[in-house]
C-alpha cells in the first residue's frame, strides 16, 4: 500500500512544452506586434497584439514574470513606431509619420493596449509573480545587508 502512494506522491508534471525567459518573451511580444502593425487592418494590430501578451504571459518562466509584466505598453510603442518609420521609409515623409502618424496610431491602439497590458497582469499575478517579487526583494535585502557587513569590518587588520 505505501509503494503505491509513494509512487503517486513522486510523480511529477510534464514539463511545459514551451518556456521562455523574459527577454523572450518581450521579443516574441515585439514581433507579433511588429508583424501586425506592418500589415494595419482594421483592428488586426491590436488583436495581434494582446494575444500576443497573453502567450507571452503564459510560457514566460515564473521567476522572469516581474519584467515581463512592465513591458506591454513599451513594446507597444516601439511596435508601433518601427511600423511608421518603416512605412515612412517605404516612401511616406518621416516627419509627417513622426509627429502625425504615430500619436493617432499609438491613440487608436489604446484600448488594445490596455487589454493587453491588463490581461498580461492578470495572468502573471495567476501564475506566482508576486512571490518572484518577494524573491528578488529579498535578495536585494541580502546584497544590502551583505554590503553593510563589510563597510562595517575594516579591511586592514591592526592586531596581526
């Protein structure tokens, strides 16, 4: 009896198929959305993009969630001046993607934005990013505490 409840007590979760670090998971986030401002249809860019934030959400490590969770509106942005940049580059005036064309995209994009920062949240909040953050509070405690340590003590030692 006690076999078959240890072998039910050691059996593991499969391995997620996918995982990515943070920096993955801001660069998958970044070329969906780059992908889809390229090709602007409709409401495709910001679909494109919040789905692209909760994938990210979901195969992004645990520990690597924090960063992840303050980058959807950063990205967004960059997504979307590289897309008028490269459009004005195609053939458009630079100045005039610069100074109109991306306010009235980035403010078109809002709503999406929003969604997709929030829904990135959400998840990371589901999925432990709370306890990563206590994680690396704590370390930073350490390293501080660590770092008061030896200013205290002096390097030279007299009594030798």
């Amino acid at each position: 009896m006690q076999r078959r409840r240890q072998g039910r007590r050691q059996k593991k979760r499969p391995a997620a198929p996918l995982t990515l670090t943070a920096r993955g998971g801001i660069a998958a986030v970044f070329v969906l959305s780059l992908l889809g401002a390229l090709v602007d249809v409709s409401f495709l860019p910001g679909l494109v993009f919040v789905t692209a934030c909760v994938l990210a959400a979901l195969f992004t490590k645990p520990a690597d969630l924090p960063t992840l969770v303050v980058a959807p509106p950063l990205v967004g942005f960059l997504a979307t001046l590289t897309a008028e940049v490269a459009g004005a580059l195609n053939g458009g005036s630079l100045l005039r993607s610069l100074l109109i064309a991306v306010p009235l995209e980035l403010g078109a994009r809002a709503p999406w934005l929003l969604a997709g920062t929030a829904l990135t949240a959400v998840i990371a909040f589901r999925r432990g990013v709370l306890e990563a953050w206590r994680e690396i509070s704590l370390k930073a405690s350490g390293f501080r505490l660590t770092q008061e340590r030896q200013t205290e003590e002096d390097p030279v030692r007299w009594d030798e």
